[in-house]
C-alpha cells in the first residue's frame, strides 16, 4: 500500500510503450523531432485553441517558467497559502522570475474565492514604485486539497484579475483529475475560463516525466524557448519528453488514468466516512482524501504502513491520502477495513492497553 | 546517415530495460527510492572517493547548478571560447549563478592551456570590487573539438586555478569518450587532477536523459538539493532518472557505447584523410571529427544528407561529424566513398561545369 | 507644517557644515580617503564593539545588502507584515538575494514577538529542499508604528532565531529614535542583544544620505563590498557620505536631533490625546503618532494641510504624523488647537452642515 | 596634484551653493518635490526632445539601470573591451538584468568601429535559444582611453545595431568632456545619432553625487522606477540630488567645469608630447592623457607624487593622468617640467646609477 503521493506511483504501460516506440533510429535534437514538432497540434485539437507547448522536466519547472512569463522581477503572483508555488518549490517562481514575491491569499478547502482575492488587492493602496505590482494570480487545479475549482471559479477570479492588469496562470499538476471530476472540455477551465498560461502536468497522471508550459494566448515564443534554455529545460532527446505528452492524448489515456485515480478517492473517502470518529475535512472531488481520525486508527495506519503522510502534528490525527491510476481497489478496502476496526475497537490499541496497566 | 549530433542518437537497448525494470511498483518520490539512495555510493566506487551525486535533467542544469556551487554571484568563471557554458547555454551559468560572468580563454584544438590562463589572469590586475572575482575555471572534457585533456593537462590547470583560489569545474557531457581515448580511471582525470565539480553527461553516451552534477571535495548538500529544487531539476519521479545513471556503470555499458563512438569517429577520420583536399582539423580523440573538405565534396554530403553540420561559412568547407554509440559502419564507409568520389570527380560538380561554361 | 515623513525634512545646518568641511582639494575615491578610512573607529567606539561599516545610498539599499549577506537565494526573511522590507522596497530584498522570500510574522503595535515568531517557526515543518529554508529576522527599530523593541525584547527574537540557526538583521531607519526613547547605549539594542548586521539610518535623522550597513561579528568584507559595487552603491566621491555619518556622530549630534523630533511627537501625542474622540493608536516612543480622529477632525486636518498622511480607508480616520529635527512647536501647537476646534464643533463643519440641510 | 582620476576631485562651489539652496524648509520626499518635478522639462530643453530623468546614486547604477530597460535576463550586451560596464562595475549590467552577458568588442583608441561590430554580429549565427540574444549595445562618450565618438560614430554603430534590433545604450560618465570637444548640441550626439538610453554623469564633473538614466524614446516609466527603487536607488531626500543635475544646466555650468578640464588635458599633452622618448598613446580629446616614459620620467612622477596611475606593468611605463574641473595650471607645468628635467637628465636617476655601478 502506498498512499503517500501520486509521485509515488510508476510509470503507466501505455507511457512506457509509447518511449520505447520513440526509439526509432536518429531524431533531430532540441525538439525539431517529429513528434516535438507536432506537439502543438494535438494539444490545439485537446484544448481547442491554438496553444503554444514549451515541455520540461517537473511541474516546478512548469510552474516557474510560466510565472516568469506573466510577471516581471518587480511583480507580485498571488496564490492560495497551501499552494505548490507558495510552500513547496523553494523559491522556484522567485528564481525564475528573477525576483518577484508570492503573496498568499486566504481561503477555504485551498481554494481562492474570488471575493477574497479582490479584497485584498484592493485594500493594498498601490504605491508605485514602493510596492510591488500586483502581476499575476496561480489557481492550483485541482487544489493542494483534492478540490477543483468548476469554470465558473475560475471565471470570477479572472476577472478580478483582469480587470487589475492581471495575468492568470493555472497550476495543472493535477489537470487530469479536475477535469475528471468536472465532466467538461478542457477548453472551459482554461483559456475559456480566463487562464493565459497553463502548468499541464501529466507525471501524477501516470507519465515518466511530462511537464509543459501551455500558452493560450500571444506569447513571446522566443522568450519562452530562452527561459527554458537558460533554466536548463530544452531536453536534447526531446522526443521522449513530447512522445509521453502525446501519449497520453491518444484514446484519452489522461482520462482512463485519471478516472481510476478518482474512482479509488470517491471509495475511500465513502469507506472512511462510515468510520466512527472519523470525519473528511475537505470535499473529494480529485484523487486525494484527507480525513481526521481517532488515535487509534491513526496507529493502525501506521503500523500498516498505509504510507499516507500525517498532516498535522495535533489530535486528532489528519491524514493525506493520494491515490494513482495504479491504486488496487483492495489496498483501499483494506484501508478501510483496518479504519473500522481500529474505530470500533479501541480499548485493544497495544499502547493504550499499555498505558492501562 | 546522422551525424549530426550525439544528441540525435536513441536511447540505447539496456537503458530502456533499466527503465523498465524500475518501473516496479511504487517508490518514494524526489530520490529517496532504493536506486537514487544507492547511487552514490556506486559513484563513489566509479571514481574511487567519495563523492556526491545530483541527478538533474540536462548538460545545461548540471553545469550550471555545478558552477552556482563554486561561483559567487559576482565571480567571474574562466572557459575556452568554444565551450558549451560560454555559446551554447543562453545564460545558464548567469542564471544559477544569480549574474556570475564566463570570461572567455583562446587555445588551440578548443583547450585551454594553462600557461595561457595564467597569463590571463595574471594580467588582469584584481582591483577588489570593481572587477568580477576569479572564482572558477571550467573544461570541457572531451571538448568542443573532439579533442581530449589529458591527466596532466586538467592537473596543469588546476594548479593554475588553485594558486588563485579558484575551484575546478569539468563539462563532462562526453567524459566517457575522453575515458575511452585516454585509457586511464575516472579518478585519474577527475578529483586525482584536481576537479572539483563534475558535470556527468550520458545522455549523449545513449542515455534518455541522465546527467549529474558530481562533488568530490566537501559540498554544502543541503545548498545543491536546494538549488536544485529551485531550478526545478528536482525529478518527482527521481527513480528513473537515477536508474539511467546506474545502468551505465553496470559491466561498464558506458564504455561499451563511447568505445562504439570512438571507433567510429576513428575509421571516419582515417578514410577521410585519405581523401584528396580533405583535411582533418583538430586531433580525433573521442566521437567528433571535424574535417575540411573542397566544394565538390561538401556538395556531396549535403546532396547525400549525411547529416554533419556544416561549422564555417568560407571554403574550403569544415563540417562536424559527431558518432554515437549507434552509428553504423555502414554509413561512416558510405559517407568515405562519397567523398573520395567527389574529390576524384572535381570536374562533375554541377555547379562547378557552370562556372566553367 | 509637513508632518508627512522624516524624509521630507530637510538637511540639518551641521551635516551641510560638515560636507562643505569635506571639500577641500582632492581626496582619493571609492572609501580610500582619510574621512571613510576612519569611519570604522569611529562606528566602533559609538557601538563600543569592532564593527565594519559600508555607506550606501538609501536605507532600502543598506536593508537589501545586509539581508543578502544574511541569507541565501533559497532562504526566508522573516519580517513583520508592516515591516518597510516587506512592503515598501518593491522586492529589494528579493532582488539582493537572489530570490529570497520575505515572510510575514503578525503582532501588536508593529512588533515581533518572539513567541509569535517561535510558534510560526515552529508550526512549520521544514522539508529540505522543498520549503525555503528559514535564514534570517528583520526587525524595524524603531518599527514603523513609532514603538521601540526594549534591549530584552530584541535578544528575546535574537535567541528565537539563534536556536534556529538564523541571523538578526535590525532595520535601523529611525535607530536614533530608538536609542532617545530608551535612553540605552547603541551597544545594547544592538550586538549585545544578538543583532548580527544593522541597517543604519541617519537620513531620516537629518543627514542628506546617510546610511550604512554596519556588520558587529565575522563578515566577508571583500563580499559586502563586491556586492555594493554590483548594486550601484559604492559611491565615487564617498568622502561626502562617510562625513555625514561622522558628522552625526561627533558630539553626539544624532542624539539632538533625534531628540527633538521625539520630544515633538510627544507633545504632539499629549495635545491628541485630549481631544474628544480622538484616540492614539500604538505607543508613542518615537518620533511618530498615529492618531483616529471623527470625520470633522480629519477634514479640518486636511483643510489646514497638515501634511500627515491618511493611514485607512474608513471612519474613524486614521493619521501618521511624523517629527523630524526641524518640527517646529508652534506647527504641534497648532494642529493640536485645530483638532481641538474641530472636534469641540462638530456642527460647524462645512459638509456636515449641508448634509443636515 | 592629484591626476589619479576626475573623482578624487572636489565639489564644485555652484554645485555645492546649489545644494544649500534646495535646503529650505520641507519638501515632499521620492522626487515628488519642485525641483525633481522641473527636472525632466530642463532635460528635454538640453536635449532639444521629450526624455525621461531617472537620478540614481552612481555611474555604475545608472549603466546597470538603463541596460536593464534595454536587455532582457538573455540578452547580451556588446561593449568595448575597454568598458567601464565589461571591466569596473563588479558585473552590476549582469545584477540588473538579471543575467545578460555582456560581450566585448576590440577597437583602437576604446572605441567600437561600426564596421567590427557588424563584423563580429555576424559571424555568430544566432541558434534561438541556445546563443543569448544580442539586444544592446553600450558605448562610453568620451571613451575610456579619453577619446571621443563623433556624431557620424554613434550613427554607424546606431545602424548597425537597429538593423538587428538592438538597442544603443550611451555610457556618458564623461559626457560633457565630449560635448566639449565636439562643439555640438546634445542632441546630436545622442538622440539624433540614434542612442535609445544614456547614462549622464556630473559627478566626474564636479557634482557630489548627480547620475541620472535618460530615455529618449518610449520607455515604461514604470518599469524603470519599479527597477531603480528595488536597486535601492530611489532617494528618499531627491531634491538633493535633482538640484545638482539642474544646477549643472545653469548657465552651461556643465560646459565651463568641462572646459576647464578638457583644457588642462590638452596643456598637458602638449608639454609633454615635447618631452624626449615620452609618447602620447590615444589622440588628447576628453579629460584623460595616457602617455608612455622612460623609467626614469616614471621614477621621478612617482617620486613628486603626481597622483597619475602606472597602466600597464613593462617599460615603457604607461600613465593615464585625469584632470578635472579643478586642477591647476600649476600642477599641469610642474609635471611637465617633471618630464622634461627627468627625461634629459637619464644619467643622474639614482637606480641607473646604481646598476652602473
């Protein structure tokens, strides 16, 4: 069992196929391969819009380069507390932009209100050139919760954004699972939803390595292919970079993997909520679970080795849980089962008998 | 025919297996897979000291996050003007470096002598703060010119380096071609001869993307990991990266494949020699031979698309053949007798009747 | 009456006395004259400690360059969130650095407090490399509300961060406001309470341009002043910088200044604090008040064109009034009488008086 | 005597009156003050065209300044070899940018030729994104050498440069000397010659402290003051610094101060152009005489300390003398009688004496 991250996860077979199928005698280097050049066409017909396809080699990376396309070294890029960008890239975004600042928004379920966002922009009185010039907005889709903003979310922070100026940037690492969940075009929570620049991540989803910065509108192609160079993510053997993002095109295999993924959250999320004393603190609308349990249970996980990472250091115990297109639905049963029983039967905890006698 | 670059070479049959074989389940992410935790210590056996070892995802990331190590933001990094860190990384070293800047070095055959960058650094009078400070000196190994430093030579330029108080950084995006030709152990060119910092590149050698920056001599870890992380080449899915990089020292595939290279950049350069107005430009050392030919001849590689770069814009005409570890016998024999026939064939040229009629 | 800022005061007549003293015949450039090479004995004996001092053109410049000695690209600040580094240098820090992040600690009256900042240390987990890594505090002294940290409130924050491994950086803007109110030696508030690099202020305090980064334990002095160069900030002509900070020295001129402007916002506070509905909102220790005042107050602040800016968007209306050495008591006099009239005769108001109608 | 530089040199007494005037009463800070707000209308009318007036602390901060606006984070930067921003500022072109390389061009007497320059642009076929993008060119009015670009000059490299849609960057630390030299408008050797950014500087000619970035044509004043307040170059008390740069405009303060000096240079090569085995290097057309001797003219300038710097390391040995707004007549002849009495008088220098012996 390892619910720890859907980086935890290998390499689906279709992706693995479609590597070995790339393979194929010589290729020009740098992306003027075939596949590389053709890169742009498929996620044009995905995403129904001409799209500019820049791949390198981590959503970091992804999330970086976009970034510093949308805002200068004297911007400030406003993103949800609990967002990749915010906590968990060290300083990516900065590095890339040469400077800029994350200011955090609040909000619940890690997702931006749209309210919110304007309130605090407009209770900064910008002072030029004291303060930094409010540059750009990251929505994290789906969030570091497991929850999806639905196009009309997206919408509305758009348009704050837009009307201050404002590029918007969508943190796609977990693409595939929101548009699972919502049911509709890709169309419509990006480029039709506002988005200018997209982090479309399909390692979580099952790929090897499949990281691209998508641009929906004018960009400067030039500066985006300087950037990457320069941050050391122009891949010479690019075709096996853009074969794994093609791949998981055809026959839509993103949603095939990512479907199960859900799926596997959508049980146990049902399974833990029946659990006595246990209560799922944000709603599952992607493939992670996040649930607070008794002690007990939060021992019995442990001792398991269920691999979900602890998210707090209070009781009652959080726990994040991940789940993959390679998650067995038995792993989650027996998740479950192992929940209900440590629920149900508390006294017979080892250490709390311990602590009895 | 391509010998265009090693680059657009495939990924060799054993690697892809490794690959393979690595996709076994799950794993922990970001390197702390049993592979990625086990690797240095088969560097460490490599070049026979301990050393540290940070899979990133291009030449490009490892010489510049290697230089970032050994480089303050106002140092100045001496490397020959045909190195790859001074034209062919758009800034990587600036980048990482946070505005270091690679002050350039003539030499013949596209190695730096150390006599020379004595003499340059010695005649540039260190007036603290108003010059950049010499911080590091890189070499590229095998250079740019398919030509090879010797135990020796690296040794001669690191006394340089170090009476200065300047670190020692190798470009070893083909290091195991200059292994192959010189025949001696890794340690012997590395850390034996005073590198510091190693940029360990086999993707060209037939890797999918494996490259690593390698420390020998004490090194802020946490920095490099942090670094790193920042530059987004902290690989989610590290396990396959890694594996990449274990699969070469295994019965020293890497040898295997560079020994292939060589060989053939051997047998082209002894046909071409032979061929009448053909000359060879600089000492044919690892994979790259490059070579002066006559008009009828260049017109006779590009109508046959053997795929070498043409290098000049003058005549006589100097093209770059690079050799892989795929390159057939077949094609460099081809490649011979289509320039022995051109040259024998001056008069048939074409272009060539034209100017005459 | 200008109440606006420190910075709109002007020169005061001994530091024009002392650049006019400096400018006799030829004196050699970049800090290599007679006045900047005695700077540092002169710092030493006022901080009664060795220190190293390097004049820069602007307190956000001497804030930038102590923090980038502090901390690495991939660090994190830890500031107040009205700290001048954290709102009002438009990423100067960040840009210094090279991409450090500046984070926000809340707390009463502008102040840090070393348990707040403990706590949020604390509270999260540091995860190298993913998180940026904790490396340095910044105080204000005084903080930009006009409180002062006592000698035990700033070793309070020095061992919080000390514990940690991190560095204390005072950002000394308004430091001789500081040192009138607590009546300490600058030893005290300084290195002896674990301060590592001061930001040193005496522009507000009645200099033309006079600030400097003053380093109390090891530094890389040869990297303070490669840094400063590449900033811009190492003046040519300095003899005229380093002999106002001399100047403020010399019998204790700093201390007079100051002292007016504190005695100032005192009166001023007084003569507030008695006036109906008007209330004082943080301490006043140094040469500031921050005062709410009823709407008629604040329009009769306005039609008098006392200069103070508005501090809040809503009722009741919040001023900053800020002393310098030049404060004249009849202009505190005065605005008090005006706050007094107004409030005592809120009928007579011009627009309250239409509303009514 | 002091020949050491024009920055060893005092303050003008118009510039320091200039100073004292601004100093009445308060004003607002950040350049919102009268003279700041006149200063970009005094510009335009010296420049005969609308321009844009950024002060900042320093010549290097200003080159950093303006090359930023001019050069994106991969951009280079074509410059002399010679250059004050390739050679002096500590790589403050690449802090500013953000990384941009700056590549050096050769040239007789300091100076680009139109011709190598186009030469050089040429010969480096730019693979996007692998080479930097050339962006900029910088060239220093007068030279570093004290020679001087004609309006014909500036309008070759222009060309060049906007063919390739660079831009043209003007380093004129020494601009005034030239002006002086030439006898022309300002115009003409700026925008009209086709310079896009000038960095003008008084200090060298008698200010304390008065550099400002010019923009001639359409800039994002924003973007420029965003850039120059994170460099830490916004001054807080700017009248100060924007009464010296108007007080230079006064009655063609500039052109008198400059005169003089150039002038003193002149009388100077004059006297010792006549001087046996001395030889002037570059033609005498700014502030600056370079000038070989035999060892025992060198001996005795050293011995009557003339303040002139040795500039090379062999024999004959090279000094560079500058004079400034205030040298001396005086010192001019008795350096010149120096020369002559050591230069006839070989025999008696004590060394040779000593090594005949």
């Amino acid at each position: 069992m390892n619910f720890a991250s859907d980086n935890t996860a290998g390499v689906a077979p279709e992706i693995l196929a479609a590597i070995k199928r790339a393979n194929e005698g010589s290729a020009a280097a740098y992306g003027a391969d075939a596949v590389s050049r053709r890169l742009e066409r498929r996620f044009s017909d995905f995403f129904e819009h001409p799209v500019r396809v820049f791949p390198v080699a981590t959503g970091t990376a992804a999330n970086a380069l976009a970034l510093a396309l949308l805002t200068p070294p004297y911007g400030a890029i406003y993103a949800h507390e609990e967002a990749h960008v915010a906590t968990d890239e060290c300083g990516a975004p900065e590095f890339f932009t040469g400077g800029a600042k994350v200011v955090t928004v609040a909000g619940g379920n890690a997702k931006i209100a749209a309210k919110e966002l304007a309130r605090q922009l407009d209770a900064q009185v910008a002072r030029v050139p004291h303060n930094m010039k409010p540059a750009a907005v990251s929505l994290s889709q789906a969030t570091e919760a497991g929850t999806v903003y639905t196009p009309d979310d997206v919408a509305a922070v758009a348009a704050v954004a837009a009307k201050r100026g404002m590029k918007l940037h969508m943190d796609g690492a977990r693409l595939a699972n929101a548009l699972v969940h919502l049911g509709c075009r890709p169309a419509e929570i990006t480029w039709q939803a506002g988005v200018d620049a997209l982090s479309l991540g399909f390692t979580k989803n099952g790929a090897l390595a499949a990281e691209a910065v998508v641009f929906f509108g004018a960009v400067d192609a030039d500066q985006v292919a300087y950037r990457r160079k320069r941050g050391g993510h122009l891949f010479s053997k690019m075709r096996y970079a853009s074969v794994q993002l093609e791949a998981m095109l055809e026959g839509e295999l993103w949603r095939k993997l990512a479907g199960h993924a859900n799926a596997m959250a959508d049980a146990l999320a049902r399974g833990l909520r029946a659990v006595p004393g246990a209560q799922i603190v944000h709603p599952v609308e992607a493939n992670e679970v996040f649930v607070l349990v008794p002690e007990p249970v939060a021992h019995a996980f442990e001792h398991a080795q269920v691999g979900a990472h602890r998210w707090n250091t209070g009781t009652p115990v959080m726990f994040r849980f991940v789940t993959a297109f390679d998650t067995k639905l038995a792993d989650v049963r027996r998740t479950i089962t192992i929940a209900q029983s440590a629920a149900g039967d508390k006294g017979s905890h080892p250490r709390q008998r311990r602590r009895r006698a």
